[in-house]
C-alpha cells in the first residue's frame, strides 16, 4: 500500500493531455503496444478474457492465475524497416504464500540507424531501444475477486539520449460464481520519469475497463474494453492538418465510440481458437483524407494448443500494410 500511495504522489498530475482538454503527448509510449499475438488478434487491449493467458497477464497483472504456473511466453512482432518488439514473460506459483508472481521482459528495437550532424555528413549509426522489466504479484481478495500488482523500470536509449523511470499496474477482476463472465479494471503507468532527456514529460496514464462474457452452450466468448477513461477527448486536434487536409475533428459520438474496443473469440474444440476485434480509436486515426481503408481497425488471430507448447498468431491493418504478431508458450509443468 506504501509504493502504492508513493506512485499515485507521483502520477497525482498525470492526465496525457493538454491544458485545453485535448490528448497531450507521453512518453515511453512503446507501453502501450500490445504484449502477445492474442492482445493483437483482440483489438490491441484485452484486459478481462476468461481464457487463461500469460501473455494478457503481462498487461494485465491481475489476470494471472494458478493455472499459468510454470508457463513461459515468447512473443516477436516485427514492423517495417528492422523495428522489432520481443516479449518475454513467465509465471509461478508460491504456494506457501497463496500468490503468483509474474515477471517479463517488454522490448522495442528500432534496428540501425545513420548517425548524422546538422549539414548531413554521416558519423556512424547508434541502435534506439526501449525496454521495460517488470515484476508482478497477484492473488485473491475475498470471494470471487483478484487483485494484482506490477513494477516496472523503464529505459530508453536514442543515441546520445537517454531516459529512464518507474511505473505501476494495479488491476482487480470480479469473475462470476458461474465463471461465465468477468469484468476488469486496470490503472495503467502510474509512475514517474526518473531522468529526462530534457523537460520531464507525462507517462501514458491510462484507466482501462473491461468486460468479457462466455456463452454456455456455445463455444463463444465476446469482450468490451473501454479505454484511456480519464480522458473525454482522445483524438489529438491540429487545426493547421485539419485546415489544410479539410479534415474534421471527432464530434461527441464519435469521441465516445473512440474509447471501446471489442472483440470475440470462437472455440474450435479444445485445441483451435479463432479470434476477431475492432478498434475503432485505430480505424478513426488511420482513416485519414483520400486514405481509408474498409480494415482499418479490424485485428484477426489463431490460437493452437498442443500437450505443452500453445502457438498463437494475430495480424491487424494499418492502411495499406498488415502487421504480423506471433507468440509461443511452453509449459515447465506437465498438465493434469
């Protein structure tokens, strides 16, 4: 409760917006990117499915449960040029103490890139990084409730700058006595930086809901997200761009659709699963003038479950490009 109080202090001013309301800019934004193939396929933020998944409990510390003891998670994501982002998690289960510690890894590596000074002459090249280490605790808090903790250090490498920091997940999920429906809630980035690169700036802060409902005689899972709560307006408004583009800004219906996020999952026997979301924060931003795309904000995914090895892919579209995201799990402990 201590660290807690200490990193609500420190994130107390925390908005990611401007004085005037509208979404301002973070930093270590690489922390919002989606940390396993099955948070792709989903939408990109998935923080209440029923499914047992350490990839999701990466973002979600209070999703960790007994059944992921033992289990480590690999995830690759490639993007354009040699940008690559690595996940890389595991889970256990102290028994003597009730609770499941979690631990990961969450890596951006933007390849190589020419060093050069202001009149162009090339002076080597430098390799930017970010990178964050986390730690997490999870357990059960009364009947039917989980609550979870992660900690993390957070650096960032761009040449002859750098930046590092502190930040906090807390996350509590209710699920039914049924276990047919679970709603989370998750305060996102509490934290602070602990050095700038010049003028210290904002975490991206975020108060995520979620809501996800099995059917029970069908093989069917469907889940709502409701993102970045602690704004109303979450699209970034340049009037020049808007002028010049003859773009218009969200109007109020559109800024309340731009916070969901929703998704379903299909059940193929106990193997396959089949997986679908739409974000529409996503298709509003890229479907800019003259560039729209009818899949812009449509996220798809296949899940494979073999004795010890679970294999998940996702892909989504970004305009005219569609990105690739794969995850492995690998179980230390034989299954009952």
């Amino acid at each position: 409760m201590l660290a807690l109080f200490i990193f609500m202090k420190g994130g107390q001013a925390q908005t990611t917006s401007n004085p005037s309301g509208q979404p301002g800019n973070a930093v270590y934004n690489f922390l919002t990117l989606p940390y396993s193939a099955k948070a792709s396929s989903m939408g990109g933020i998935n923080i209440s499915s029923l499914q047992n998944d350490a990839g999701l409990a990466m973002y979600n510390p209070s999703l960790l449960e007994n059944g992921m003891d033992g289990i480590l998670h690999l995830s690759i994501k490639p993007y354009l040029a040699d940008i690559k982002q690595y996940d890389f998690s595991g889970v256990n289960y102290v028994a003597q103490k009730n609770l499941l510690v979690g631990w990961g890894l969450h890596y951006l590596d933007y390849g190589s890139i020419p060093m050069t000074d202001v009149a162009g002459n090339q002076m080597g090249s430098f390799g930017p990084k970010d990178y964050a280490v986390q730690f997490s605790v999870a357990g059960n808090y009364h009947q039917n409730f989980h609550i979870g903790a992660t900690l993390k250090f957070i650096q960032s490498q761009y040449g002859l700058y750098n930046s590092n920091g502190v930040a906090m997940d807390v996350g509590v999920r209710y699920r039914s006595t049924n276990e047919l429906s679970q709603v989370s809630l998750l305060v996102n980035n509490i934290g602070t930086q602990l050095k700038s690169y010049q003028n210290k700036e904002e975490l991206p802060f975020y108060l995520i809901l979620g809501w996800s409902k099995k059917l029970e005689n069908a093989p069917f899972q469907f889940s709502i997200t409701a993102e970045k709560l602690s704004l109303w307006n979450v699209t970034y408004n340049d009037t020049l761009f808007n002028f010049n583009e003859g773009y218009k800004n969200a109007a109020s219906l559109q800024n309340i659709f731009n916070h969901f996020i929703i998704a379903g999952e299909a059940y193929m026997g106990k193997q396959v699963s089949l997986n679908v979301g739409y974000n529409f924060m996503r298709r509003f931003d890229l479907n800019i003038q003259n560039q729209q795309n009818w899949f812009n904000g449509v996220s798809t995914g296949i899940g494979y479950k073999l004795n010890r090895m679970d294999f998940q892919y996702a892909n989504a579209f970004f305009q005219k490009n569609m990105y690739h995201h794969f995850s492995v799990y690998y179980h230390l402990k034989k299954s009952n």
